[in-house]
C-alpha cells in the first residue's frame, strides 16, 4: 500500500476534505509514524475558516498549496529514515511535538533553540492522516500504560495551559486563579491550577454545562460572567482580595475586561486565549496603583510536554475525561463541525485512523 487518508486543507480556498495520498518517505533525521491519535482543537478550525494562516510555511506547503492539520499526534514508530541518532525502533509508542524549531532564522542561530516557530498543521503536514512525518527531535516516548488518545492531546491542549499557569502566570499555593472559558484549554487549567496549589480556583463561563463541568475538574467555584451580582461573587471568594493570576483562555476580548476588573493588588492577567480583539482596562489609574500586569502567552515548549507525560505516567493527572468523543479520521469534517458549533460542548474529540 502505496497511498492513506489524511485530512487536506487548501489555503486558497479553505476547503477541507479527506482524500487519499500518498504515504510520506522519511528523509534524514526522520521517522515515520503510525497515527493512533490526533486531537481536534480550536486553532485546527481557526486554520480551516481562515482566521489562522501558516506563519512559516514550509516549501512542499508553499508549492501545493495545501496543508495537513493536526499537532497534538500520537502513534507508533513505522519506518527510520537515514541519519536517524536516537533508538527510534519500528513499534515505538510516541508523542509528538506540537512543532519544531526551524534551525535557520537569526532567532535559532541567536538562542540555539528558539520557540518552535514551525507549527505542526499549520506550517508543516500535521497528524489528521493515517501516517506523518516528524523530526526526530520532535518525539518523545510515552509509556504502554499511557493511552493514545489521551497522550495526542498533551502537547497543546494541556501543555498550552500548564505553560501558562506554571510559567507565564508563575502561580503559587494558595493563590486565588481566574480561569475564564472552561474548555478545551480552561479544562485543564482548571485541574492544573488546583495541582499546584492555588485557591481558590474560580471558573467563569456562560456555559451552565461548562460552569457544572467546571466544578466536576475541580473548581472551588463557577460563575456567570453575565451575573449582576459577578464582581460580589469573586470580592466574597477571595475574601475580599480579588484574583491574583486570570487566565483568558476562551479568547474573548469582554472575557479580558471582566478579568482585569476583578484583578487584585499586583495582579497578572496571562492572555493565553487567542484573538485580534483589543486589550480594555477601564480603570488605567487603578491598574498602575495596584501594580498589576497583563502578559502574552502563546503554547509551551518541549520540556512541558515532557514533564506532563511524567506526571500523566505518575498518576498524577488523570486525562481520560479530556477525551468526549473518538471520531473516524474519515469523519474528520464532522469533527470539525461538531467542535465549531460547539455540540455536545465537548473538550477534546480525537480522530482515530
């Protein structure tokens, strides 16, 4: 068998469908792997309707004029390619990196690793598809016991949000959090926050179901941000001090006002969520007296995908409720769809090939 299916997007028109192709050799330093499982995620559909496009297409992109999505990918090692260093035996279970760093650009050359400007599905051919390609640089080995499904979404859909709580929010036991939107990435900053000690942990969404599932990841509470009692409700949870660290990852432009407004003496706001909306502080004056700050943050780097397979290896974070539904990659349309409307209200939906 010469051909696979694989999920193709083309840019020009941004049109998805699922055909047949031919499966990709491995070059120098690569490794073909079997897929056993690629998450569906918000930028995924952000790249199909438009709103995203490649940053730094690679040449086959460039010369096809269409792209691969996925980069949260896990599988099997298939075939080596020449030049191959690492003990990357065919049977392998691994997880790949949501991108890998190009190795060219003055930033590369400057910092020797920069932050991964080459996205995975979005610069290069990603994991919606029954093989793909990846750097050898770019996998890491996850245990027998580790799921498919639920390693695919580490990188991404967890690693995203633990970067931003642990690094970019450096958050601290005891701190009170903000988690605005609890979906695909608020669902695991929610159980991230409550793993390393923050409280109490506050999910906002206008969702009822999201706010209930919320509570079931372990909020201590879940508000309506449309509620007229809001700013008392977060003023009586945190006794009065307001939140320390606010995470936007829903990506709504109110979502970051209604945060900063609630935020406390030298309170961060972490934007973890994407969108062109404009920044608000109402209260400039306010904000600079209470020193408090408002940070970018965009994905994670490798060493976070590593440590969340330890900790999911560990037991210590449980993934498998992450996972709300497993769909055909040859429905892979219909998982886009489901996510975009947002049926089922679901966290992560996996293809499995």
């Amino acid at each position: 068998m010469n051909t696979m299916l694989a999920g193709r997007l083309r840019l020009d028109t941004r049109t998805f469908a699922v055909e047949e192709v031919p499966i990709p050799v491995p070059g120098p330093g690569e490794v073909l792997v079997e897929v056993r499982a690629a998450g569906v995620c918000l930028s995924d559909i952000h790249l199909i309707d438009g709103s995203l496009s490649p940053f730094y297409p690679v040449d086959a992109v460039k010369a096809s004029g269409a792209i691969t999505p996925g980069h949260e990918v896990a599988g099997v090692v298939h075939t080596v390619g020449p030049d191959v260093k690492g003990d990357w035996t065919p049977g392998r279970r691994v997880v790949l990196q949501a991108g890998q760093a190009c190795g060219d650009c003055a930033d590369c050359l400057r910092r020797m690793a920069c932050r991964q400007p080459l996205t995975r599905g979005v610069d290069y051919d990603g994991g919606w598809a029954q093989y793909a390609l990846a750097r050898e640089d770019t996998l890491l080995p996850i245990p027998d016991h580790l799921p498919f499904d639920q390693a695919a979404i580490i990188p991404d859909a967890v690693s995203t949000p633990y970067a931003a709580i642990v690094d970019t929010g450096a958050v601290r036991p005891a701190q009170a959090v903000g988690i605005w939107g609890a979906g695909g990435l608020g669902a695991h900053g929610i159980r991230l926050a409550r793993l390393v000690g923050a409280a109490p942990v506050i999910a906002v969404d206008p969702l009822p179901s999201a706010r209930e599932r919320a509570l079931l990841f372990g909020a201590d509470h879940a508000l309506d941000p449309l509620a007229g009692d809001f700013a008392e409700a977060v003023h009586e949870a945190t006794a009065g001090r307001g939140i320390d660290v606010a995470f936007d990852f829903a990506g709504v432009g109110a979502a970051r006002a209604q945060a900063t407004s609630v935020l406390g003496p030298n309170g961060v706001l972490v934007l973890a969520g994407l969108t062109p909306e404009p920044v608000t502080v109402a209260d400039s004056i306010g904000f600079c007296f209470n020193v408090q700050q408002i940070r970018g943050h965009y994905g994670s780097e490798p060493e976070h995908v590593e440590q969340l397979v330890g900790l999911a290896a560990a037991g210590r974070i449980d993934l498998g409720p992450s996972v709300t539904a497993h769909v055909p990659l040859a429905e892979a349309a219909d998982a886009v769809a489901r996510l975009e409307k947002k049926i089922g209200d679901p966290i992560r939906l996996v293809l499995t090939p």
